[in-house]
C-alpha cells in the first residue's frame, strides 16, 4: 500500500498523496578504482546502500521504495533485498535522468517521488520528511535540498530567483557555470522531491548535449522554469547529511563521521566510551546504560551489550551477545559468541562460532572456544581448546587442556558433566563423556567414557633412574675430542 502524506495547509482542496522514493545506485564510482559497486562499499559496518535503504524505511514503507540498479545489478539485489525494497533495472546507466526514465512505470502510481543518492548514507529521515513536507506546502513540481558549502568547487550550483525566493531558475554545473556563478556557496545535492505526472510530461525533453552524453535530472530545472513550473529549493543547515563517497578518502571521512555520531548516542544514552575516535563501533550494535567501552575496542554487526559491562581495550566484538555485568578483559576476540551474566572473558580469549558462555563463567587467557557450550561457574582460565564440547556447571579445566574434536574426516564432540575436575594439559579425544564429579588425572590421553565419580588415568607410570644424568654427562665428556 502506498504511503500518504497529508499537505501541511489547511486548505479546502486537502487531499492524501502517494509518495514513492527512488533510490539511485546504479552507478560503477570509477573513481573508487574497484572491482567492487561503489554502493556495496561499506561504513559504520555495513553497504553504504543499505544506510540509505534503512533511512528511506523510515519516511515511506519498504513497497514504495524503489532502488535504480546498474552495475553488478544482481550483487546489489542480492546484498540489500532482504530489505523488502523493490529494483529497477538501468541496463545501460546514461545518467540520472536516464535512470527515472527507466522507472516510469514503476512510478506512475505515485503522485510524487523522492529522489536520494545510493552513496549519500548521512541523509536523515527528519530532513528527507522536511523536504517532502516543504514541496507539498509550496505546491512545487520540482524540489531540491540545497547546502552551503564553505568549498563548492565541482558542486552545482542552486542559482534562485532572487536572494529571498525559495524558487529556483537553474542549476548550474561547475564547467558550465560563470564567475560570478561560481561564487555561489549554495551547491546542489542530489536530492529531489518531484511531482510525478509533471515529472513524466516533460523528461522527455532532457537532452544528451553535454560533455558526458548523459541525461543529466538536474538539467529538469531549467525546464520547468521554461514551462512556468514551481522549482524550489530546501536549504538543510546540516550540509554533511548531503556529503557522498566518490573517492576512498570520502568513503573513510563518512565511516569516521558515522562512528563518531554512533559513539555520542550511546554517549547520551548512558555508555561511557573513553576516548571515542579510537572506538570501532558498528551502527546497530547495541549497548546498555553505564556499561564502559575502554580505547580501541571494536564492536561490529549485531553485536549486544548488557548493562554495567566493562569491555577492556583492544577487544573484538562481533555478532555476539553479553549479558549484564559481564567483563572482556583486553584483546579478547568473539564472533557468533553469547556470553551470560556475570562471566569474565579475557584477556588474549578467542570464542568462535557457538560458543555460549554460562553465568559467572571464567574463560581466560589463550583459551580458544568454538560451538563450545559452558555451564554456570565453570572455569578455563588457561591455554585451553575447547571444540565441539558441552561442558556442565562448577567444571575447572586445567592448562593445556584440549579437546581433540577432528579425526581427519569428521568432527566428534565431548560432554563434560557437571561438577568435573580435569587436569592440566589433558587431552580428550572425542566422542567421550566425562560423568558428573570424575576427576581427570593431569596429563592424561582419555579416549573412553568416564563415569560418575571416578578418576581417570590415561597415561604412562613414571620411571625414576637415580644417577642416570649425570653418568649420561660423563659418558658425553669422555667422547670429547681433545684439541
């Protein structure tokens, strides 16, 4: 269903219109020099289009959006589609113009369609509702949002009716623009609100006589001034909402911006984050109030965080769930990992994949976990591989321990039961299960089942020869060559 929107006068003709949102992303970015679609590049954790996407999503339902796609069209279908939004396919990407010519008919139900730039991720939903908002007050067939740039070299430039009109005679490219043009700070930033019968009646009469043979949508400006239409234009007071990624450098000023903004609004939202430009923190990760995020931790994806956590620098968080009042000790590593309430990880821990770290838990350091599940107060505090393994509550494994989970063919998994004791520098090579309470004798092979209770030995009686080194020794001396 499509999204209405309610003019903001009073007026006796108040009526609901249908309001799309084109999305360009059709574009190669040959400046970015890579192999990749310039808006599958990602900042703040994720496709620079899929910021854009998320945005829109919010002004007008995921149906009404309509995303134009070009080069390497079916990576970015494949990369945003889960999305919900609909594609557009520009075979051959002549322009922006050419683009919402090839998106006729998927527009033509709409009365008006808001026009955003694929690689623009900054622009905010209350400014895109701002600019909708202010094209149905003016009754405009075209609306632009505008900028003032302190520097607007290669920009072009919004020239208006006068100082004070909110109308708009042209825009102005660089190369085409005069001196007197090129002093104007307010720069156009590809971003359009448009009437779409009135769009559709004229955009035929865009032409290609330019010096990069495209249909440029800017150019529609100058043909609805001709034809006696409203152009106007919204000047946002944010200019770095308008900011694209056409070089690698723009693309890591975005990422920094982005961070940075996500930082202050877990700020605000009662993390402390120390020194936050050092912070690596994706855009949906989540964190609770009076958690505390020390320098250079990152974390990245879905990543949640409870309350009153500590996570200690030089941690990596990715796609992984902490409890309340958990503490990663420094240079902790987890991806795919759930770690509960009250656990101490860290430092120098790795948790791969499935791995679920129970309550008051201790996985120290050089431990490494994966699709390993740990009971409540269970401890490995030491040099330890656990993989493939379940492994009860009130269980300490020692040193060294590791668990042999791979044959050379197929993966096996250990069961530790509640309550067991297993030595340093153990191995237990699986499949084996090591019953409630048993003890495993340090530096034991175990490759059977132990059960409830018992002590298991799995290795050779030690051997004492008295004297042995040093008769070894003299033996070595007397061989000596004399020189």
């Amino acid at each position: 269903m499509a999204k209405s929107l309610a003019p903001t006068s009073k007026s006796s003709n108040q009526y609901r219109q249908r309001v799309a949102i084109a999305i360009m992303a059709a574009g190669k970015g040959t400046r970015l020099k890579s192999k990749h679609p310039k808006v599958l590049h990602e900042i703040g954790g994720k496709p620079i289009l899929a910021h854009v996407i998320a945005t829109a999503a919010k002004v007008v339902p995921p149906d009404d959006i309509f995303v134009i796609i070009g080069h390497e069209a079916d990576r970015v279908r494949e990369a945003v589609g889960s999305s919900g939004v609909n594609f557009v396919l520009q075979a051959e990407q002549r322009g922006t113009g050419h683009a919402l010519i090839v998106a006729r008919e998927a527009l033509k139900p709409f009365d008006h369609v808001i026009v955003l730039s694929g690689d623009a991720p900054l622009i905010t939903s209350e400014t895109i509702k701002d600019l909708s908002a202010f094209h149905v007050a003016q009754k405009a067939t075209m609306t632009l949002l505008s900028a003032d740039l302190g520097n607007p070299f290669g920009y072009g430039r919004v020239v208006r009716k006068s100082h004070r009109s909110p109308e708009v005679r042209a825009i102005v490219e660089e190369k085409a623009a005069t001196t007197a043009q090129k002093q104007i700070r307010e720069i156009n930033s590809g971003f359009y609100v448009f009437s779409v019968p009135a769009l559709y009646q004229h955009i035929g009469q865009l032409s290609t006589g330019n010096a990069h043979h495209e249909y440029y949508l800017t150019d529609m400006a100058g043909i609805f001034h001709r034809a006696r239409k409203k152009v106007v234009a919204l000047k946002t007071a944010d200019a770095g909402e308008v900011l694209g990624s056409n070089t690698r450098a723009e693309i890591v000023d975005l990422d920094a911006r982005l961070r940075l903004t996500k930082c202050r609004q877990l700020m605000a939202e009662g993390v402390t984050i120390f020194y936050p430009e050092t912070c690596v923190i994706d855009s949906d990760v989540v964190v609770g109030p009076d958690t505390v995020i020390e320098p250079f931790v990152q974390l990245l994806g879905k990543t949640r965080i409870g309350v009153d956590c500590r996570i200690r620098s030089y941690s990596v968080i990715k796609d992984s769930e902490v409890d309340d009042n958990v503490v990663i000790n420094p240079l902790t590593v987890t991806d795919e990992a759930r770690i509960s309430r009250g656990a101490i990880v860290g430092p120098y821990s790795r948790l791969r994949p499935g791995t679920e770290i129970g309550e008051d838990a201790h996985v120290g350091n050089f431990v490494e976990t994966k699709k390993m599940r740990m009971g409540k107060s269970s401890k490995a505090n030491h040099l330890a591989y656990l993989g493939d393994a379940e492994i009860g509550e009130r269980v300490n494994v020692g040193a060294g321990t590791i668990t042999c989970n791979y044959d050379g063919a197929n993966k096996h998994k250990t069961v530790i039961e509640d309550g067991v004791f297993v030595g340093s520098n153990s191995t237990l090579i699986a499949p084996v299960r090591i019953g409630r309470g048993a003890y495993i004798a340090a530096a034991s092979s175990i490759t059977e089942d132990v059960p409830s209770d018992a002590l298991a030995l799995g290795r050779a009686r030690q051997t004492t020869k008295e004297g042995w080194a040093a008769a070894k020794r003299a033996s070595q001396v007397s061989k000596k060559p004399k020189t």
